[in-house]
C-alpha cells in the first residue's frame, strides 16, 4: 500500500516486528506486535 501510494518500487519501507511470548499475568500468550513506519526510506544515487 505504501508503494502505491509513492507510485514507486524504489522505497523501502520501515516495518519493526516482535515476538511477544507472555501477557501480564506470565501466562503464556504468543502473540506479535508491529509497527509499521507511516512513510518510506528512498535511496539515494
């Protein structure tokens, strides 16, 4: 979707995923948290 809304393939997009094992209890409760940049990262020539 970011892609596509900068209408180019030549960024990159920053994207932090984490594995969260317990909840605040210390039961046991896989779960992920991401967070997803709102923008994008172009290299430059």
């Amino acid at each position: 979707m970011i892609q596509a809304y900068f209408k180019t393939d030549a960024c990159e997009i920053a994207v932090f995923v984490f594995i969260h094992i317990h909840s605040c209890n210390s039961n046991y409760n896989l779960h992920l948290h991401v967070i997803l940049a709102k923008g994008a990262f172009f290299s430059s020539n």
